[in-house]
C-alpha cells in the first residue's frame, strides 16, 4: 500500500467536473483505490462516493491505493490535485 496527503486548492474541491476528472482517473487503475478524509474512508472510483464526501478547497485529504499499479496510480492522482484540476488556479 501507498499513500499520499493532498490539499486541495481548487475553487470548487471535489465537486462536479473535478470529481469526474478524479474518479476517470482513479478508474484506469487495477489497484484498490480509497480517499479519507476526516477518518472516513471512501471509493475513489465511485462518482457517488466522492461527491458525497463534500470536500472543498483547502482540504486535507489521503489518497491511498493497494495493487499492482499503486505507485503510479498514487502519482498519477496526485498530480491532478496538485494541478487545481486544470482549473488554472495559481499554486
């Protein structure tokens, strides 16, 4: 297992268009893939889960993933993160 602490820093969090990117992007992946947040854990491939979730800009969220492709399924959500979603928001 591998894991990550992200910040989200985008206008709208993990919300709509964001959360589509993040699941389509979780989705490519064989690894078991899970978000916290607040100690609660939740599906990162499931539109529904993230979106229940609620989370917003400047949260603090893991992402963890389990499998074959863990690493670079880890990197890979990361990055979008990191990125504001293509937002174009200044880090």
């Amino acid at each position: 297992m591998i894991n990550v602490d992200v910040v989200l820093k985008n206008e709208s969090g993990l919300h709509a268009r964001p959360a589509s990117q993040f699941v389509q992007e979780a989705s490519k992946y064989k690894s078991d893939i899970t978000i916290v947040k607040d100690q609660n854990r939740y599906n990162a491939k499931s539109i529904i889960t993230i979106l229940s979730m609620g989370a917003g800009k400047g949260d603090r969220l893991m992402i963890e993933a389990s499998g074959e492709d863990e690493k670079k399924a880890v990197e890979a959500l990361q990055a979008l993160v990191d990125n504001c979603f293509d937002e174009g928001v200044a880090l």
